[in-house]
C-alpha cells in the first residue's frame, strides 16, 4: 500500500539543526522501506513550511510504526503531522 505523509513544520523549526538532517538522511536512505518521494513543501516565499513522504508498506499499522521513528518527529519539529493511506490514479 502508499501512504501519504505530511508535516507542518513549526515556525521555529527553521533552519533544521544539521544533527537532525543528518539523522534524517540516515532514516531516509534505510533499505527497509521503498520510499517513492521525500521532501520540503514550500510557501509563497520560497520558505520551508512542511514536509511530505509517500512510501509503501504492508499496512497502516506499519506504516505508523516508520512515521514514528522520524527523527523531525522525535525532536518536535512538527506543529501536526497527518498519515494518509494514497492511491495513485494517474502516471
């Protein structure tokens, strides 16, 4: 199954400390988990405003169970977070 996940960032949550980012870049490069798309959701300003994944796993209880290992979740970087099972219609 693909999940959606999205995470507002908190207005202080900018810059990222690079201990986080480095974390970061370890959950998202781990072999486990077929991560489709990872990245920054921008505001008119060009400002890094939230984050957004799509992944797959084998079912939201699982997929919840990766969300909550995200190193920008465990430092309370998130003002709220949201997981969103997805399904593709198009490309």
């Amino acid at each position: 199954m693909l999940y959606v996940w999205i995470g507002r960032l908190r207005p202080d949550a900018v810059p990222v400390p690079p201990s986080i980012q480095e974390q970061t870049n370890d959950f998202l490069g781990q072999p486990l988990i077929k991560i489709h798309s990872a990245g920054p959701l921008r505001d008119e300003a060009g400002k890094r405003a939230a984050m957004m994944m799509v992944f797959e796993e084998d079912n939201r209880a699982a997929a919840e169970s990766f969300v909550e290992s995200s190193p920008y979740l465990l430092a309370d970087l998130y003002e709220e977070h949201r997981l969103y099972e997805y399904q593709n219609e198009a490309g």
